[in-house]
C-alpha cells in the first residue's frame, strides 16, 4: 500500500510534538491527498477511462463536485445552474440529492 504525503501534515506534526499545534477545521480534496480514490476494478475499461479522466479533474480544479445544479430527491434547486454548493451548507447537508437511492432506512 502506498501512501500519500499530505500537504502541511510535516509541519503540523512538529507543531504537535513541539506543543505549538492548535485545532483548526482542516478541508482538503484530491490536490493534496487528503481524499483518494480507490483501484478502479471490475469495470469495463472506457468506465475506468471516464474515472480517471474525472479524478484527474477533481484534483486538478477542472472540476469541482459541489457545483451546480444540485437538486434534491424532491425536486427542489438547493443549487443554481453556474453557482457552488458553500462550506456552511455542505457541512449542514441533511439531505439527498436527486438520484441518490435510500435503503433501509
């Protein structure tokens, strides 16, 4: 298994062994390794081919996952068409989004 080096991780943990480190909320996305996406498997090929072509994306800011439109299951814009899905209202999110299936619940 290999890992990642994440960004600031170096300098965050000499700030804690030299007890300086404060909590701080830390976001981080595929550009510094703090989200990975596992082997693509088990698919057809232009299926692997799409997901990293989107991956790459992702990491790159090509793409940003959170941008709209984002609709929810019942059919309500919770996300403009050329407008992103804010910090404040991802953390709050307590809903699904269209497509998405519940089960069990």
């Amino acid at each position: 298994m290999q890992i990642k080096q994440i960004k600031g991780l170096t300098a965050r943990t000499k700030a804690v062994l030299e007890g300086s480190w404060l909590s701080t909320d830390t976001f981080g996305g595929m550009d510094v390794n703090m989200v990975v996406m596992g082997a693509f498997k088990n698919m057809p090929e232009q299926v692997k081919r799409s997901a990293k072509a989107t991956t790459k994306a992702l990491a790159s800011g090509g793409v940003h996952p959170f941008d709209g439109p984002i609709i929810k299951q019942d059919g309500t814009t919770m996300v403009a068409e050329g407008e992103r899905l804010s910090l404040k209202a991802l953390l709050g999110m307590d809903w699904y989004i269209q497509g998405v299936d519940v089960v069990g619940l």
